[in-house]
C-alpha cells in the first residue's frame, strides 16, 4: 500500500501509478544520506556500494535513477575503475596526482557545461527564452538582451543542478519577461539543508555568469559586458533578500537565530561601506528574519558560509562592473 495516498500496490511495484510516489523512498532517502556521507568522509567504495544499493529501489525510468547512474559513473572516474588509469596515474608520483586533478577538473567543466545545455533542449523553455529575449531585445538592443536572458538562465541552471544532485524532480526553466524565469519542484527537498542548498546554488552560478560577463569587460573594454555583469549581480543580490520564496528566503530555513545575527551584521556591514540600498533590503529581511520563529536549532556553517560568501563577492562585483 502506498504510504502517501494509500493505492493498493503489486508486491515488486518501485513507484505509486496513483500519486507517483516512490514505493521505497525512506530506504532511497537513507541510502542517499549514506552515499552523500561516505563521499563527504572520502570513503568512495561505500559511497559506491551505498549507490548501487539504491539503484536497486528505484524505477529505471525515474529521473532519480538516472541521478544515481550519473554517481556512480562519476565515483568510477574518481576510483579509476575505468581501464586502471587512476592506479597507472598513481605511479607517476606528483606528476600523476597533477595530471589526474587536471583531468578531474576537465571532466567537471564538461560535465557542468552539458547541464547547462540540458534546458535548451526542452521547447518551452526556448520558447519562453525567446519571448523574453525579445522584450528586452526592444527595450536595450539584441546584445544586452541576450547577455541578460544567458545570465538568468546559467543561475535557473544552478538550481537544476543542485536539484539533480539531491534526486529531486523539477521542470525545466520558464522564463516571464518583467519577473525572471522560474522552475517547479515535482517533489519537495527532504529538510531545510537540501532546501537552502537547491536555494543558494542559482545565485552561486549566477555569480559565475556574471564575473564571466566583467572579465570579459576587462578583456574587450566593451560597456555591454559592464551593463550584463553589473546587472546579473544586481539580479542575484536581489534574490539573496530573505524573504517569501527569493533564494535568499530559502537559504534563511537552514540558519540558527546567531547565524542570522551574522548574516545582518554582514548586510549592514557592507551597507555601510558601499550605501547600496540593496544591502538595506538584505539587512531588512535579515532583522525581521531574526526574530521570526522558523529559524534552525543546528547551525549549518555551509549555508552560512555560501550566503556571507555571495554577498561579498556579488557586491564586489557591483562595485567593478559600475560605469
């Protein structure tokens, strides 16, 4: 019997027919948790064998299992499985260890890179993409608009990505000229750490489109980068305020009232420094925030070290990309 809307289920069922609920989701959540521990600890082989154990309760045909096979292709790349390279590499000494990272850091470039072209596949999305870019093609010419409309993406990407790392199935980017883009979860993140994480994780991709966008200021002198990169940091600090449903909102679920506390002091910190109205709202929302009775009873210092980190480095680049 399925535990979410109690349908009848056949003995060897992995998913609900009724609610598409997984038959076995504790046990893929716990061998998850598992997985995610042994990677965090170093232990590949466990993270591995905590996998494969998981694969076992899945449906083939759910984006769960094909998150799960993308883990275990990667720890295989890790423990060098593939053909004894890793264990030939480690022969080389130093030399090894600097080919093998480099390799490493190649395959997570690549791998990265084909996420960020997974959305342009879906024709919604394009065409939503289409239809905003236009907008704003009208309002500031065809080359702000497709820096602004890329910009947007690569950060509904970043939760994408968090999302598919966690196992969470959610649609592809909707882009709404005048609002942004947005992406519908089809299931909720198991607690408020995944939450804050799948959150923040748009904002950190969007701080790289937009330190991509000045770098390529400094190198071309063209103002156009300025405009993208000043406005992409804008956009994503603009997100960072903790309210409603904005990443930062999500980002605040996972803090203690101290970590708030700190957080606030940050915002108004740079305020000061700065007189970026911005940081006033972030400040704002961090007050009415500390006081609000959602706040975490276990400090996450990654959360708390992702949302200081952004608002240092997005304003920044606020400050390098103004004309």
């Amino acid at each position: 019997m399925c535990q979410n809307c109690g349908s009848a289920l056949p003995a060897d069922e992995l998913k609900c027919r009724s609610c598409g609920r997984l038959t076995h989701a504790d046990d893929f959540e716990a061998l998850s948790q598992h997985a995610r521990l042994a990677g965090q600890a170093g232990d590949w082989n466990g993270a591995r064998a905590a996998w494969e154990r998981a694969l076992a309760v899945l449906p083939p045909d759910s984006p769960e299992y094909r998150t799960v096979k993308g883990r275990i292709e990667s720890i295989d790349l890790q423990l060098g499985h593939k053909g004894g390279i890793g264990k030939w590499l480690a022969r080389l000494g130093p030399v090894g260890i600097i080919i093998w990272k480099s390799k490493t850091i190649a395959l997570l470039f690549l791998t990265k890179f084909k996420l960020l072209l997974l959305g342009l596949t879906k024709i919604k999305t394009l065409l939503s993409m289409m239809a905003f870019f236009g907008v704003y093609w009208a309002m500031f010419g065809w080359k702000f608009a497709l820096g602004f409309v890329l910009s947007i993406y690569v950060h509904e990407m970043g939760h994408v990505f968090a999302l598919r790392r966690y196992g969470i199935a959610a649609t592809a980017p909707m882009f709404i000229p005048f609002f942004g883009a947005y992406i519908r979860l089809n299931q909720y993140p198991a607690n408020v750490g995944e939450d804050a994480r799948v959150g923040l994780a748009g904002p950190i991709f969007g701080l790289g489109a937009a330190a991509f966008a000045w770098l390529c200021a400094l190198a071309t002198g063209n103002p156009i980068w300025y405009a993208i990169a000043h406005t992409g940091a804008w956009i994503n600090l603009f997100n960072l305020i903790p309210i409603w449903q904005l990443d930062g909102g999500r980002g605040f679920r996972a803090l203690t009232r101290k970590q708030r506390g700190m957080v606030l002091g940050v915002a108004v910190a740079i305020w000061v420094l700065t007189f970026q109205m911005m940081f006033l709202l972030i400040a704002a929302g961090a007050t009415y925030r500390l006081f609000s009775k959602d706040y975490a009873q276990e400090e996450d210092n990654v959360v708390l070290t992702q949302y200081i980190g952004l608002l240092v480095l997005l304003s920044l680049l606020v400050f390098m990309s103004t004309p």
